[in-house]
C-alpha cells in the first residue's frame, strides 16, 4: 500500500511538474512577443527618413534624389537580407540571426554619424543604407518567424502584435527620440545619429537573446524530424514555389502595395509641409518641420494598427477578398489626392494609405503560410519580401525624380503613379482566390 502512494504522488508530482514547465512555457511566449516588438520598433525608425530629408538637404547640399536614395537602398538590402534569412534561420537559430541583424543596425547609424561628419554620401550610403539595410532584414524576419512557431493557434494575433511594433517605429523616432536628441545637440546631426546607435544597440541586442524556437510538442505539435535542414535541399524544395504563378501573384500584390504606399512614407513630411506653404506662406521653418514630424507620428500609428487589424479582417473574409477591398479603397484614395491640393485632406488620405500600407504586411504571413503551408512559410516569407526591395526603390526614385525635374507637378503625377501601381495590384489580387494548395 506504501508503494502504491507512493507511486500515486510521484505521477501526481511529475504531473504538477509537467503542467508548471508548460505554464512557464506559455508565459515565455508572450514574452518572445513584447521582444520581438521592442525590435520592430526599433527597426522600424526607418520608416521616419522624411523626417531627415529637408535638414540633411538644407545642411549638406544635396537634392531630393541623392537623399531619398538613402532610404530606398536601405529597404532595397532590407528585402533581400530579409530573403537570405529566410534560408539560413532553420540552422543558424533566431537568436543568432536577431543578434547579428542588430548589430548590423547599430553599426549603421554609427556610420552614417561618420559619414554625415564627412559630409560623405557616398559613405552614408554604405553605412546607413547597406549595412545598416542588411541589418534591419536579418531583424525583421526573425521574430516574424519564430514567434509564429509559438502561437500555432493564434498566428495572425501573434505576428501581427510584432509587425505592428515595425509600423510604431516612425512615432518612436519623429515625435520621442529624433527630437529630443537634436533638441539637446542643437540641431547637430552628427551627434543625433551617434547616440541614437548605441540606444538602439542597447535597446535591439537584449530583445535579440530572447528569440529562440519553441520546443517541440510544446502546444500538441507533431514533431518535425530533424530540427536542421541542408540549405540546399530547403531551397530546391522551395524553388518550385518560388517560380509558380501564385507566388508571382502575391508578390506582385506585395510589390505593388509598397511602391505606391512607400512613395508617401519616404516624402509625406516635405509634401505635407509644402501643402501648408502654399496655403499660408507666412509658416516658419520650426513650425513646419514640427506639423511634418507630427504627420509622420500620426501616420505611423496607422501603419502599426493596420498591421494589426486587416489580419483580424482577412482571417474573418479571406486573405485575397481583404486584399481586394483594401487596394480597391486605396485606389480611390490615390484618385482624390491627384486632385486635391488641401493639406489637410492630404493628412487623412495619407493616414489611410499608410493603414493599408501597414495592412498589406500584416496580412502576409499568414498568406503565405496557407498558400505554400507552414513548412515552407520561413523561405516563403523572405523570399516575398524581395518586393519590399525592389518596391522600395522604385517608389520613392520615381518620386524623387518627379520632385527634382516637375516641381511645380511633382505632387499631382506622384499620385497619379501611385494610383496606377494599386490599380495594377488590385488586378493582380482577382487572379487567384483563398483557397489553399
């Protein structure tokens, strides 16, 4: 009798045991969540570069292209680093890959404060837009994967709560940090740039130990086999994917969405603050600049919440049908702007696009995972976002472009190109329907 209680308590204890490692398990994971925001939100200052246009072209010189270059080189390196990663983050582990993505980041900004007291360009690109660029892809990819691997059952929640923290980024740099330190440094640049490298190295590289995979059968999942694949064998399984029409199409709905939404993200603040000039010319430069950082702000919360709330809509009416509805209300956006010359109107339409913008990625890692299956979502998912490359270059260039040789037109024929980029997405996204392979 003594060795059956016995017995009972130790099944008893090992059962208590098990449901206290699981419970610490599932805490853990919401933790794996509030890191991965901390470093989107980091990663995500970049999307404030127009913050930056006017005083880095006041300051040094330079015209709309060669500074809005800066920002589409470092989205360009963005996707395709982020593409990379989607290979190597199987072997190499999260936590590896988040570490040196937040490096590379930090190292960035330490560059460009280098580049920016040498008045090089030439050198901001490389630190700033390569380096830094190359950083922030290997970043974003890693908690959007791995922290879809812990909510199997809450995946859309789970990876949009990290997305939305990339869209924030632009309200954490142009309203908090970016003024605060030019405040405290004058207006220096050089120095703003120094010091926003090491916090955002302090801030990045602790988020980054916490990535990690989950271990298995930890919510029921079968277990996978071998944890390591050979590179090469992921990618030839992939290959036949990556060159199928359904992945041509949803990266062209993906390519299509960001140049045109991109386009206002890299030049909302100088279009904003040239709308009220034209209304009253009597603005100062300070109060310019300070609507321009306060639509940035405003904007990017709209960027980070639809990242959130188009994946609650397409997991209620499918991927596709959200993607219809959303390019279809953002094409009519794009019409009104060609016509308007309101900046208050511009304010509230680019809130939208910038909703839709936000809403275009959060809905693509669960697109991905139902149309190719979860297997293959982490090689998927970075090889989609090498549309966020090329669409990162292509939107603001042609912008810039537009600014540099139109002036007078540069805003009406920037949103007529914008309107036929989602017109091209939106015809796109009718090419294929929810259903999964």
């Amino acid at each position: 009798m003594l060795n059956t209680n016995n017995g009972r308590d130790t099944i008893m204890s090992n059962q208590k045991a098990q449901a206290s490692q699981k419970k610490s398990k599932m805490t853990y994971r919401w933790d794996m969540v509030f890191a991965g925001a901390m470093l989107m939100l980091c990663f995500g200052t970049v999307y404030a570069w127009s913050y930056f246009q006017v005083p880095l072209m006041q300051t040094f010189g330079w015209n709309n292209a060669q500074v809005s270059l800066v920002f589409s080189l470092a989205i360009f390196f963005l996707g395709m680093a982020a593409a990379v990663g989607g290979v190597i983050l199987p072997n190499a582990g999260p936590r590896k890959i988040a570490i040196i993505g937040s490096a590379l980041f930090s190292l960035g900004y330490l560059l460009a404060a280098l580049a920016l007291s040498l008045k090089s360009l030439a050198l901001l690109y490389i630190g700033y837009s390569i380096i830094g660029g190359t950083g922030l892809g290997l970043g974003y990819v890693t908690p959007v994967a791995t922290v879809s691997k812990w909510f199997p059952e809450k995946k859309g929640l789970a990876t949009g709560m990290v997305i939305m923290g990339f869209g924030f980024g632009a309200l954490f740099m142009s309203k908090i940090i970016a003024p605060i330190f030019l405040r405290l440094y004058a207006g220096n640049l050089v120095n703003s740039f120094l010091t926003f490298a090491f916090l955002f190295a302090a801030i990045t590289i602790p988020a980054s130990l916490a990535m990690k995979d989950p271990p298995e059968n930890m919510l029921g999942q079968q277990k996978q086999g071998k944890a390591k694949t050979d590179i090469s064998t992921a990618l030839k399984q992939a290959s036949k994917d990556i060159f199928s029409k359904r992945f041509l199409v949803v990266w062209m709905i993906l390519f299509c969405n960001i140049s045109a939404g991109i386009s206002i993200i890299g030049f909302q603040s100088p279009m904003f603050q040239e709308l009220i000039l034209n209304r009253k010319p009597s603005s100062t430069a300070e109060a310019l600049a300070s609507m321009g950082a306060t639509l940035i702000a405003v904007t990017s919360i709209f960027n980070g919440v639809g990242r959130l709330l188009w994946g609650a809509f397409s997991d209620k009416f499918g991927r596709m049908k959200a993607y219809r509805f959303l390019l279809g209300s953002e094409m009519l956006i794009f019409l009104l702007l060609i016509f308007t010359r309101s900046p208050w109107v511009f304010a509230i339409c680019a809130c939208w696009i910038l909703f839709c913008y936000g809403g275009g990625f959060g809905m693509m890692p669960a697109t991905i995972s139902e149309l190719f299956g979860p297997q293959k979502m982490t090689i998927m998912y970075g090889a989609v976002l090498t549309a966020w490359s090329l669409g990162g270059v292509i939107g603001p260039q042609i912008t810039a472009y537009i600014k540099d040789t139109q002036p007078s037109q540069a805003i009406k024929i920037s949103f007529i190109v914008g309107t036929v980029f989602i017109a091209i997405g939106f015809l796109f996204s009718i090419m294929i329907s929810d259903k999964k392979k």
